[in-house]
C-alpha cells in the first residue's frame, strides 16, 4: 500500500516538522512494514511555470518531421520562443514550461540552445516528461482558466511529495487504506484522528433505493446501492484527484473510475459502479450454476464455479462479487446514470474465486484481508458525493442497504493478561487506553476482568492473545526486554546431534558439497525415479497449503531434492559434482494419514488432544544421502583422472558408519531407482540401513542426469535402533600406533562368483585374530583356468603387534587362520592348490 504523506495528514495532523521518514520509523515500531520512503518530484527542480500559447508556426523540416516555433507567455515581460514537436495544441491553450535552469526527471537539465535554426528558450512538456505518467504522443495540455501565466508548476500538478510504501500483512488488512494508516499514525504520535469511514448523515437501514436482493447472507452481508443520474462522462477528473490515485500506485482512467478508486484507497472498501442503463432488473447477489459464463472487464470469457458469488441481473451474471465486474455494464464514455456497489463479501470464498479464476484484483487483495462490513453505506455516499460535485451528477432519493451489519463478539480477558504473558508491567489503565486507541471498546467484566468488543474493520481479533499483540505493539516492541533462557548446568548438545555432527563432518571431509533443498515432492518424482505402484515411498502427506501444486507433498526420501540439484549444477556447467544433504524423511504409516486435530490456543492441551497430534505425526528418521557424476579424481600433469562409479557411492556410505562407529556389510541387490547389476544393500548387523550404487538408466534419463550418475541414501537412526539419543556418549579415544613394522601376507581365493567380497573380506578378519591391522581387496580376476563360475580375490593382510615385531611363524599362522575362516564361511580356495 502507497500511501502519500499529505493525504495522510488530512486525517491525523501530524506535527508540521515532522518528515516521512520519521512517520516511517513510528509505524514501523508499531509493527507495520514501510519498505521504503519515496520522494516523489524531489529530482525536480528550478523555474518549472504555466504558459500560455501565443502564437505558433508550423515549419516542415528536411527530415520530414514539422515542428512548431511557439511564442509563449510565461508571466515575464516579454514572450519566450520555443521549439516545439508535439502538435496536440492551440493558440491560447495552458500548457507547462520548463525555464533554463529546470532539472527533470531522470537528470534532464533545460537551458536555452539552438536548434531547427532557432534558439528555443525553454521547453514545452510532457506528462512522461514530467514523471506523472507514459504519454509522450503530445505535450499537457492544462484546462481553461486553471491558472494564469508564470504560475509555479509543481505546486499546481501536485508533483511534490512523500510517499510511504508499506507491505501489509494479511493480517493488517485494514492498512490497505489511507484510514487505516492514518488511524496507526494517530496513534503513534498521540494526535487525534479524524475518521472518514464514520458519517452521522446516512440511514444505514433504508431500502429504497435501486432494487437489491441477497440469496447468500453468509457470504455476503451487507450490499449498499446508491444511483446517481445526469452525469458528465466527459468531465476530467482534477489534478488532486489524478495525482493521489497516481501516487497510491493506480493509473488515472476517467472521472467516474477515478473516484471509485480514490475511494477504495482513501476507506479500504472496494467500490464497483454500474452503468444504470445496461442493467436489466434488480440486483441479485447469489452462488453460480454449473456451466453459466462470465466475460470480465479484462475482456476474458470465464466458465464459473458453483462456489463463485455472483452479482447478477434479469440477464445472468455481471461481476464476480468481490474479484471483478462484467463487461456488459461497464462504465463507458456515454454513461450517464450510475449505479454504485459497496458490498461486504466474505474473505475464503474471495480468495477461492481470485485463486480459481487466477484473477487477483485490488478488490480481491482488500477482501482477502478483511474489510470494515460498517463502510458499505458510507464509502457509495462517498462515491456518490465525489460523482455530484466533480461530475455534476444528480443524487437519486434513496439508498439500498440489503443486511445487517455483524456485530463483533466481546473477548473477556484478564487486565493483567498482557503483563503475564509479555513480561513487561502494564497497568491496567494503560491497557484499556491502549485497546481503546485500537478503536475496541473496553469495559469492565467483574473482578479484574475486562471485556473488549472489537471494532468492525479489525476482523482479525478474536483470540485474548491477539489483544495482548495489540498492547504490546502500541507499547512498543523495544520495550519488551529481550532475555535468553538460562541453559541447564553440565548441559549441551545431545548425543544424536553430536552423531550427525560427526557424520556430516565426515562426508564433507571426503569432498562433497551440502545442498540443502526443500522438503517437498511430487507424485511425478516418484515416477521418474521408477517407484513401483506399491512402493511405501509412495505413502506421503499431503500439505493443506503448498508452495506448488506440483510438489504438494512431504519427501519421504532424500534423493529427489538431491539429483534436482545435482542437475542444475551440472546445467549450469560444473561437470564434476558431488554433493550431499542431510536432514528428515517423512514416512506415514502405509494407509494410514491421519488429520491432526486443530489445538486451542487460549489454554494448556489436555492430554488426550496432545495424544492424538502426536498419533498424527509421522515417522520422521534422519538421512544422509549422497549424489555424483563426472569425474571423481580430476586428471592433471599427474595423469588421466577417474571418474566417479557406483563403488564411490559405496565408499561414501563406509564413511558414514566409520564416522558413526559402526560396522557396514554390503550385499548385493535390486532396488529402485539404483541399477539392478549396480546396487548394494548396506547392513549393519542384520539391519537394512540403505542403499547405494549406480542409477538406473531409464532413471538417469528421465530426470535429464548424467550418464553413470550414482547415489547413496543411509538412514542413520537404523544405525541404533535404541535410538540415536540412546547412544553411549563416551569421549573419543585417539587409536593406539605402534612403533613396530608392519608384516604382509598376500593370499588369493577362489570362489563362486555369486559369493560377495565383503563376505570373504568378513570371514578373513574374524579368522586373523588381534594381529590383522587391515585388510585390502586388490585384484579380481576371472578366466577359463579358473573354471566356469568361478573368480580369484586377491587380499593384502597387514598384520602388527603394539609391542614387538612380528615373526614369519606368526605371521603365517595369522594368514592361514584367515584362510581357514574363509574357506569354511564361503567355501574358499588357495589359488593354485
């Protein structure tokens, strides 16, 4: 909301000393939002004056173009000659002049310069010239006996002024108008405000005016008409008028739009006048039929929606009540008899129809918000005040009010409430006065109790706690002391946090890069990641609000947000990446998505509700995923690099339980959306705790990845199934390095190819004893010598004690324990034997 600073203070006289920045600092320590304080006309400077066109001289040029030698009067002695493109003119008409020595916008200095072979002394202007608007087909042309010659400009245009643009919150709806502004103002400076959405002239009751009928009170209740006859189409709209519009951030149209929108701005209350003629019948306000249509103002044929509220007549629907009229009563240039519309709509159905039509208005925006449902009568005499005096219109006898203003309830509350939960003592006279300034009436309920009635343009109070904001606020926020909870002595990060820490550290440290995303998916990503139809990863919730329609539901796996980022870096040129996030999954129980319950807010839960939220939160187990593609080790003076393959995933997933301090097995397996001959199940124990390997193609291909893309995706709480805060937090222990050699041993086993290296691996650690420092797989050969089905895997067993050095028996007696443990778990051989 634009809000010009002197149309603010025609309702609360502001100190004169007082600038809009310091307006601007007040009510933001009310708690509006003033993103910015513009200037308007201060690039605007020196000798800027009303002339009069003497004479003129059109001179044809070489380039075509004709332009005109003007001799104007300025209010000086004598007439000054100017050059002149623009022909919308005549002799005698007022237009403005800017002297040698005037700055315009956009840093234009005037000063007198030849040019067509004539010294022009001055310059004729535009509107566009002048910063007021777009048009630069002509210079402005100003009415007869606007004012004389030599007269100041800008004071006449009202081009100087202080404009406050503050972003309004939903729940602020009544700061989307001058009253509500000036209202806060007011009251920040402790200045009396004068209500224009308060009129002691008008009966609020009558019906006698333009025949109105309301099928749905609900969803509106109170509909005001007003009609006015003799009206001048054709009248211009003042340049106060225009100009207040133009500031508030709307184009000037026409009289008659004009003051609709100067009244919406000035009160909040969309306004919406009829062209009298055009209407067939009374007025019916009523919900839709299915397959009834609607061409709007915009021009747009819109099929409508059972729950759309119409404004109609004897010929079907003219307006989308709230959003947009229709075109078929439009005001036009020959429009005469007008029939005004100030309505009070409800909010949800407002916002449905805006959303459902993709049709946001001014009109919707205030509705949304909530609208004072007292001003409906007040802002169509307004409008039709505005209508006699500018646009010599007739007012008609008789005014429609169809319904009853609501009447807000009364919230009983505590005096001492705010105190209580602010921690600031304000007493109780001070809390009345404060609700008071809100416009609330406050009375007392017994005790040390009070009762607030609302004031109808604040539809947003109806909790104890949203008077308790109140108080603060016009208190003032920066008195409210800011003091931070004392932590619990021997206290600190739990055990769980220190885990993921620890994790997350570790998987940094081997080169990926966290990518945080949103937690949010679509069915079209479980998709293209290949879930079958009854994949559990399938069963997600729902959001009641989404960001997009697209991906309204809570992720029940990392790995969509991931390879999306993973894409836009590689489309964005980085051909190597590796990334990672960790962070919640949201996992319902198959078939089951319950509702949470909505909890009270004016006292504690009780355990029963508490109980049944907690039933309706999901499962949410922490993971850590992984994603890359290109080149792992990039290639250099040292050599050819190695690109990035699914054992690199595997790898990644052996950090994370090296970190964590756990044991990982890796099997063979076939689960979406991983490669079938590329993926590993990773266990610890007998636990499931993931999956990695290469992406399947039809998968790498559908989400527009790399070739050989490969992922990792660990859920870290299947680590410890006691839970992860149930972890022992014992103090790292630094391992112990001995000072004595190291002794090899190679051995090289033959076995089945269906049998797992991990598992021989496995089998050679458990037969080696204390001895074994490590144990590394280095060669995998497979060949006719060795028989069909059949493969050798080369280890390299690293054996040392922490207090002598090692004999060759010892050694060896370490390696064929090894030997023996493998050959008795998966049926392994020497090679060569």
């Amino acid at each position: 909301m634009r809000v010009p600073l002197s149309w603010l203070r025609d309702y609360a006289p502001l100190p004169d000393d007082v600038s809009a920045r310091d307006v601007a600092a007040r009510l933001i320590r009310a708690g509006l939002e003033v993103e910015t304080v513009d200037e308007a006309g201060a690039d605007i400077t020196g000798p800027l004056v009303v002339g009069r066109v003497l004479e003129f001289t059109d001179e044809p040029q070489k380039n075509g173009k004709t332009i005109r030698w003007c001799s104007v009067d300025v209010g000086e002695a004598e007439p000054r000659g100017i050059v002149c493109g623009a022909h919308n003119f005549a002799v005698g008409d007022l237009v403005v002049v800017s002297l040698p020595g005037a700055v315009l916008p956009g840093g234009f200095a005037i000063s007198a310069r030849k040019t067509y072979g004539h010294v022009s002394d001055g310059m004729i202007c535009s509107v566009r010239e002048l910063g007021i608007g777009d048009d630069h087909a002509g210079i402005l042309v100003l009415g007869d006996g606007e004012a004389e010659p030599g007269a100041d400009a800008v004071e006449l245009l009202h081009l100087r002024d202080d404009v406050l643009d503050i972003a309004v919150t939903p729940d602020r709806g009544y700061c989307l108008s001058v009253r509500g502004v000036a209202r806060e103002a007011a009251t920040a400076y402790g200045v009396p405000f004068t209500d224009p959405g308060v009129r002691d002239d008008i009966d609020t009751t009558g019906g006698d005016g333009y025949p109105v009928r309301v099928e749905d009170a609900g969803r509106c209740p109170v509909f005001a008409a007003r009609t006015v006859t003799g009206f001048d189409p054709a009248a211009p709209s003042p340049r106060w008028l225009q100009r207040r519009v133009q500031l508030a951030g709307m184009r000037p149209i026409s009289l008659a739009v004009d003051i609709t929108n100067f009244v919406m701005l000035e009160l909040g209350q969309p306004i919406h006048g009829y062209d009298r003629d055009a209407l067939r019948g009374p007025i019916v306000v009523r919900r839709a039929v299915a397959g009834e249509k609607l061409t709007t103002l915009d021009g747009a044929v819109r099929a409508l929606d059972p729950d759309d509220l119409l404004i109609t007549d004897d010929s079907g629907p003219i307006g989308l009540a709230g959003v947009m009229g229709g075109g078929s009563t439009e005001l036009s240039s020959a429009t005469t008899a007008v029939v005004v519309e100030a309505a009070h709509f409800e909010a949800t159905g407002i916002a449905r129809t805006a959303r459902r039509h993709k049709l946001p208005s001014e009109a919707s925006k205030r509705f949304e918000r909530g609208v004072d449902p007292a001003l409906p009568a007040v802002a169509a005499q307004r409008v039709v005040d505005l209508l006699v005096s500018l646009g010599g219109a007739t007012q008609e006898p008789g005014l429609t009010v169809a319904g009853v203003v609501p009447a807000p309830a009364p919230i009983e509350i505590p005096a001492g409430l705010p105190a209580r939960v602010v921690g600031v003592d304000y007493p109780a006279d001070e809390v009345t006065s404060l609700l008071t300034a809100v416009g609330a009436a406050v009375a007392p309920a017994g005790g040390q109790r009070i009762a607030v009635t609302p004031p109808t343009w604040r539809p947003d109070l109806t909790d104890p706690y949203d008077l308790v904001e109140e108080v603060t606020r016009l208190h003032g926020y920066d008195a409210v002391p800011s003091v931070l909870p004392v932590a619990p002595a021997g206290r600190g990060i739990t055990p769980s946090q220190r885990l993921r820490r620890r994790v997350e550290r570790a998987v940094a440290a081997a080169g990926y890069v966290e990518a945080p995303s949103y937690p949010f998916v679509g069915s079209a990503d479980f998709d293209a990641l290949g879930f079958p139809a009854d994949d559990a990863r399938r069963v997600a919730l729902r959001l009641a609000n989404p960001i997009s329609e697209e991906q309204p539901l809570l992720r029940t796996t990392l790995l969509p947000g991931l390879l999306a980022t993973l894409r836009r870096n590689v489309g964005r040129g980085a051909s190597d990446v590796a990334v990672y996030e960790a962070g919640l999954v949201f996992r319902p129980a198959p078939g089951a998505l319950p509702v949470p319950p909505r909890l009270p807010v004016d006292r504690r839960p009780t355990d029963a509700e508490l109980d049944s939220l907690l039933a309706a939160v999901p499962s949410q187990p922490h993971r850590v995923a992984v994603a890359l593609a290109g080149e792992r080790e990039p290639a250099g003076w040292w050599g050819a690099g190695r690109p990035a393959t699914w054992a690199d995933a595997v790898e990644a997933a052996r950090v994370v339980a090296r970190s964590a301090g756990v044991t990982l097995r890796v099997e063979k397996d076939e689960h979406a959306p991983w490669h079938p001959g590329r993926c590993a199940a990773l266990y610890v124990g007998d636990t499931l705790v993931g999956h990695a390997g290469e992406l399947h193609p039809r998968v790498v291909s559908a989400l527009g990845l790399p070739p050989r893309t490969s992922a990792m995706e660990l859920e870290l709480d299947r680590f410890f199934p006691a839970g992860l805060d149930g972890v022992a937090d014992e103090p790292v222990r630094a391992p112990s390095v001995s000072t004595f050699p190291v002794a090899t041993q190679d051995v090289a086993l033959v076995v089945d190819l269906a049998v797992p290296a991990a598992d021989v691996e496995d089998a050679l650690r458990s037969g080696a004893g204390e001895l074994l420092e490590s144990v590394r797989l280095f060669d995998v050969f497979t060949g006719a010598q060795l028989g069909d089905g059949r493969k050798s895997l080369a280890y390299a067993l690293r054996f040392r004690a922490p207090d002598r050095t090692l004999t060759v028996d010892e050694t060896t007696a370490a390696r064929d324990a090894a030997v023996a443990a493998a050959t008795q778990r998966t049926g392994a051989v020497l090679r060569g034997t």
